[in-house]
C-alpha cells in the first residue's frame, strides 16, 4: 500500500510526501491536526491540511525568525510570541539567558498540547520558568499592552482561517502599541511565489510599512513550504536590521545553529528584483 | 407539516431532480446560455432560478408549496397570515400602509420612519401626523416615540387610519409597544409595525417584545437583515380581524413582480426554518457575542457603546441588546468618520455612521475573530486619530413644518433652486443621509434654517445625502409658490 500526504500549494500544484503511518488526526475548535511519519522529513504535522512542521527542516524556519531580531538587539528582554504553538520559537529564545520573561499566545491550547506529546524536540522548552503560555486570540491578547515588549514574534499560521487576524492593519497598530521605544517586531510573511496569498501578503507588508519608521523584508530556504522561497519581515521603532547588527557579539554568545550566522543575517536581506518588486506593488 | 418542514426549499430540490427542459422564462435556461454568470454564481444557484409553474406555486395566488411557506411563515411568527415579500422591507411597509389608509386619510407616524413610509404616503395621498420621536440628550439618536405622545396623538387626530411603529429603531431602541397597540385599537385604529430591523424579536430570548405578540395587526419584518435570507427578501406577517388578509394579498399584488424570484423566496423559507428551529439558541449566542463586544469596547475608554441603561420607561422603553451600537464623539470623531476609517484603514464595512454614531450589526453570521478584529480596529482608531471629546452636533430632532401633504408637494409645479437658498421654500424632495435613509426633509415640508444647516453639516461630514433629483445635492427642488 501506498500512503501519500498531498498539499495543494495551487488549484494545479501538488507536493506530496510519502506517509509510513498517520499518527494523529484531531479536530479542535479552530482546525483540523494531523500528525504523519515519513522517511524523507521524519515526523511532520498540518492544520487545515497544510504543513506547519517538518522535523527535518523546521530548525531554519525556528533559526530565522528568532535569531534575526537577537541580533540586531540584543538587549531583547521581554519577548512575545504570537502563535508558534509547536513551541520552536520559544526553545530558540530560551537559549538567550539575557531573555527575562517570554509570553507565548497561541489561540489552539490542543496544537500545544499536540506538539509536547509529538514534537518534544520542539516544544521542549515550553516549561522553562520564563516561560508563560496563553491560550486566546493574539488579537485580542495584544490590544491590552502599551510599551510592554522589546520585541513581538509572530509565528502565525496563513492569512485565511484562524490566523487571519493577524495580518491586519488593526492587529499590527495593537503590536505597534504593545512595544516599547525600540521595540521590533517580526512575522512569519508567507511567500511571494504563488497566487493564493499574495494579495494578502502584500497588503500585510504595506501596513507594516506604514506603521514602522523601519521595515525590512528577509527570506529564507524552507523546503516544506509552498516554493521553498519563504519571507519574514522585520520591522521596528529603531533598529535597523544590518546596520545595528554586531556580529562579533552575537558569536560570542556561542550559540550552534544550523541555518542563521552572521554573514547570511545579512544577505537574507537581499532579496531579488522580482521579489522587491511585487512588495513595492500596493496591493 | 411543522416547522423542520421547508416546503418551498423541497420543491426546488425535486424541480432539479426531475430535470425538466425549459421552455420557459428565464432566457438563461438554468444557466446554460449564461456561461460567465453561471460562473460566477454557481450551477447550482441558476439551476433554481425559475420561473412559477405548477409545481412551484405561484406568488400572486398560492394555492401550493408558497401557501405551505407562508403557513409556516405565520405560525413561526406567531401571526395568522404571512405573505413572503420580494420586493425588500420596503414592499411590505407600503403593502400595510395601503392596506389600511386610502387618499385623505391620515396616519400617525415617527418622524425617524424609513423613507419607504412616506413613499406609501406619496402614492397614495395620505396625510402624516408626526410625532417626535425624541432625541438622547448626550447620543444625540432619535428614539421610539413616548407612549403618551402618541396616545396625546390619537386624542387630537381622531380621524387617522393608522398608527405607525419602528420596533426598533436602526439603533436597536423599542417603545412601549403594548400600550401603543392598546390606544390605537381603542380608538379603533390600526397597529402597523415596522419591525425591519427586529426579525430576532421573534426568537431570541431577553429580547424586546415583538408586534404579533402584543397584538398589533401588522408587522414588516426584514428577514434578509438579521434573520440570514437573501437580501431584499423579506416578510409580511398580521393578525386576522380588523384587516382580512385576502384583501392585503390584492394590495400586495398591486406594485408586486410576478415574476418573483425563487431565490429570495426559498431563502425566506430555510431562513424561516432555521429561526424556528434553531432561533433561541442562535440568537442567544448573537447577544452573547455583541455583549462581549460591548464590554470590550467600553474598556478602551472613550467609545461607548450604549445598552439597556439608556432604558427610561418613555421614549427608551426596551432596547435591542443585539445591536451593536457606538457613541463616538469623546474620542473627538463623528460616527461617519468612524465608520470611513474602519472600512478604508481596516477592510471592516459597518452598517452606518451618522453624526454621533455608528451601528455595528450583530448576527447569525458573525465569529469571535470579527468581533476582535472590530474591538483591535477600535482600539488602533483612538491611538491614531482620538483626540479631545467634542461636542458636533447637540440633537438629530430636526421638527419638520409640514405645509403640503407629501403627494401634493411631490406632484406640485416645482422648481430647482440653489440648496442654500431654500430656506423658507417647501421641498418637494427628500434629503436623507443613507443609511439610515431617514428623511431630514420630507416632500411638503418648509426648508428650515436648522434643516438646512444640519444637511450642509452632514454633506460635510462625507455623509452620503441621498433624495433629490440634483446627486450632488447643489439644488433641491422646490413648490412653485402659487401653483
């Protein structure tokens, strides 16, 4: 028997990974969990039916949304994650002992829940005492806090479903308000490759750029995701990505990782015409 | 037949089923000469949009599956008939006004009516006996007319046919509906209700009480706004006895297509089933969520979304706890521009703005992220633009002076003239802002000082002013003096 695990990236494009055993399927208030094993990607989970995480690749998603705004400050003290209820967000922040307190809201307690039974290398850090986790909408978790966090990941799901919310002006407007003076903020961006999300991406990063007197866009490779050709945005009230970047003291934390270093941090930022280009288009 | 019954929605399936070739109306042949629209819409959707016929009934005169639907319709609505209306609420407020008023006679009426009233009044020559609504001394809304004003009404208008009720009002304020039903058969007028914006009265619990279940003789009711049908379809419900419902049929039947739509009518049909079957608790979780809204709302500090304390045994009898409605002034904007700013800035499309407010409308179709996104986009709106409370404009009661009965100011000899010069002329035109489409100006009444200044405040505010023949409003038309 052949059991295959099919996403959609388009109406006419497929990726499939091949499923040794289906080990979950759930359905919580807000979306459907299925959890699979497979040769090439090891264990992996969706929502919806989309992959949210590959035990293969998910460190260069994890190393990049995180390290990045480490970088760029790392006086970080209070840290938000909005979703990233796989918990890989949150195990790379705990390696910063400069970190005193990180709040992570993710609206789906199950998918937490999920992750710590099924994805213990991720969601390994969930406990450490810095840690509080909130189970409700980051729209509505955010809107209470004025000056509150040095910075505000959001580690969201695609901006169709439950994690619509958070690609809006008004979600943005309540982040802006929820960081301190020199606050960043950074967002899973989606991709620019395929039709389904572009206008929604676009019209994410314009409000972005409205808000922030910094705002970048950098990418990374992650194969499990539609085109591979995945975007984060950085964008803050005052540090700039690469100018306030000192390398030699972010490698002098000694941190391994097995994507970001110092060099790539910057290049990530360079992005190719046609991508400049279709963030430049207001959408 | 009960209320899990949708007879009209059943006939539709089988039609489908039985693949009949048409022969008939519409051109579109079940979408297959439309490829472009049968796209954009559906197989499905045009597969059903026939035309009457045997099977399905015939809106004029049902003897059918329309008459079953109608029969569930009045039993759903605790009413003895009810007539399933294509034509929007506006249909079924005119089809009850000219069941019950003739030219000449009178009828007693809110000032903040829906202009579809008056328009009854205009085709029909009827006579409108105002009665101040009242106005919120700090919100500034108009609201659902004293009992005693009215009762005070029928006292010196004896003679009028009618009397005319908004239950609620577009902000979700109720009168004392009972005692108005009391002092109008008392006097041996007719209780019309326009209950457009109060479907849910009929099935949720803790809410305001309903026109059939205080006795008033007819209702319109907007199944399309909060009951989940097809817009511009709605229903007719009424009481036997001091109107016979064959006799409204024929009154219907007078402006009504006959080619009515079976879209609009099998969505009234499963609308009216769902609410039957499933109404208290939808409507249960509808108050849930504009309670939550409210309360979160009133925390950013400014806004205020007003409720059941604005209640005062008077003019605020009841009020609609679904209805989200927000007070804007202390955090120094008008409801217009709220209600611009969430649409352009945030994709969120209210239902209207006016100078002190803003309606947000709750129902069977909203999710707890909406509500967020609303409560997130409130708070982002006082960060960017709150500033200092203002005071904009202290009342919306503009008095109207009527000279001319509508039908003959609208029929009079007229002429344009430039808007700023009206004063003192009768208009032979509405002016309205739309929403809500209440009339500042009605046709027959004088332009006053105070009417005119708060439309010239209004236009200026980006209120969309609608009524005169001029759309951008630069000249209203005016009786000929003399004529």
């Amino acid at each position: 028997m052949e059991l295959w695990f099919t996403e959609e990236h388009t109406p006419t494009v497929r990726f499939s990974i091949k499923v040794k055993e289906q080990l979950l399927s759930k359905k919580s208030p807000f979306q459907q969990i299925d959890v699979f094993e497979s040769d090439e990607f090891g264990r992996f989970f969706t929502l919806d039916g989309l992959i949210m995480l590959t035990e293969k690749d998910e460190f260069i998603y994890h190393d990049m949304i995180v390290h990045v705004p480490m970088a760029a400050n790392p006086g970080i003290k209070k840290v938000l994650v909005i979703g990233g209820g796989d918990g890989g967000s949150v195990r790379e922040l705990t390696r910063y002992k400069t970190i005193e307190k990180i709040d992570m809201v993710d609206i789906d307690e199950m998918v937490v829940n999920v992750c710590r039974e099924y994805f213990k290398q991720t969601s390994k850090r969930l406990d450490d005492p810095r840690v509080t986790l909130y189970f409700e909408d980051g729209l509505k978790f955010v809107r209470r806090f004025e000056g509150e966090y040095d910075l505000i990941i959001v580690d969201s799901t695609d901006p169709f479903g439950p994690g619509e919310g958070l690609f809006t002006k008004e979600f943005y407007g309540n982040c802006f308000k929820a960081l301190t003076e020199d606050g960043i903020l950074v967002n899973q961006h989606e991709s620019h490759y395929y039709e389904t999300f572009l206008a929604a991406m676009q019209r994410a990063h314009r409000r972005i750029k409205e808000l922030f007197p910094v705002c970048s866009v950098y990418q990374a490779h992650i194969p499990t995701y539609p085109s591979g050709h995945w975007l984060f945005g950085f964008a803050s009230k005052k540090y700039d990505p690469i100018k306030d970047l000192d390398a030699d003291a972010w490698n002098a934390l000694g941190l391994t990782t097995g994507y970001y270093n110092t060099d790539l941090h910057k290049g990530s930022f360079m992005l190719p015409n046609y991508v400049k280009e279709i963030l430049n288009k207001v959408a | 037949m009960d209320q899990e019954c949708a007879p009209l929605h059943s006939a539709l399936i089988d039609y489908r089923k039985r693949r009949v070739v048409p022969f008939d109306v519409p051109g579109h042949k079940q979408g297959r000469g439309t490829p472009e629209l049968t796209q954009f819409l559906g197989k499905e959707c045009l597969s059903v949009d026939v035309n009457s016929m045997k099977p399905l009934d015939n809106l004029s005169h049902p003897t059918g599956v329309i008459r079953d639907a109608e029969i569930l319709a009045a039993e759903a609505f605790c009413a003895d008939a009810a007539f399933l209306i294509v034509g929007g609420t506006t249909a079924a407020v005119q089809a009850m006004i000219m069941s019950v008023c003739k030219g000449g006679d009178s009828i007693i009426i809110p000032r903040n009516v829906h202009k579809s009233a008056i328009n009854a009044l205009i085709l029909c020559g009827i006579t409108p006996i105002y009665v101040d609504p009242g106005v919120h001394p700090t919100l500034g809304i108009s609201l659902g007319m004293a009992a005693a004003d009215v009762e005070r009404a029928i006292k010196e208008h004896p003679e009028a046919k009618a009397v005319f009720v908004n239950n609620p009002t577009y902000y979700g304020v109720c009168p004392d509906l009972r005692r108005i039903v009391i002092a109008a058969h008392a006097a041996g007028m007719a209780a019309l209700v326009d209950e457009a914006h109060g479907t849910h009265f009929y099935f949720g619990e803790a809410l305001p009480l309903s026109a059939m279940s205080v006795g008033a003789d007819m209702s319109a009711i907007s199944m399309h706004k909060t009951g989940g049908s097809l817009t511009q379809s709605s229903l007719l419900v009424m009481k036997r006895g001091k109107i016979d419902p064959e006799y409204v049929r024929i009154v219907i039947s007078l402006t009504q297509t006959t080619s009515a739509s079976y879209l609009l009518m099998s969505s009234i049909d499963i609308a009216r089933k769902t609410l039957a079957t499933q109404g208290t608790e939808l409507f249960g979780r509808v108050t849930a969520l504009a309670a939550y809204a409210r309360s979160e709302i009133n925390n950013i500090g400014g806004w205020y979304a007003f409720s059941k304390e604005i209640i005062n045994g008077r003019d605020v009898f009841d009020f609609d706890l679904t209805k989200l409605s927000i007070h804007t002034l202390k955090i120094g904007l008008a409801g217009i521009e709220v209600y611009d700013i969430l649409r352009d800035d945030y994709g969120i499309q209210t239902e209207f703005g006016d100078m002190g407010n803003m309606l947000a409308i709750i129902s069977v179709g909203d999710t707890n992220y909406n509500i967020e996104r609303l409560v997130a986009a409130l708070t982002d709106i006082k960060r960017l633009h709150g500033k200092e409370g203002i005071d904009l404009w202290d009342h919306e009661y503009i008095a109207p002076v009527v000279e001319l009965s509508p039908q003959e100011a609208f029929y009079a000899a007229r002429k344009p003239l430039p808007l700023t010069e009206c004063v003192g002329e009768i208009s032979s035109e509405f002016v309205m802002c739309y929403p809500p489409g209440i009339p500042i100006l009605a046709p027959g009444e004088l332009v006053t000082r105070e009417a005119l200044d708060y439309i010239l405040y209004a236009k200026g505010k980006g209120s969309l002013l609608m009524g005169p023949q001029d759309i951008n409003l630069e000249k209203l038309h005016v009786v000929r003096r003399g004529s």
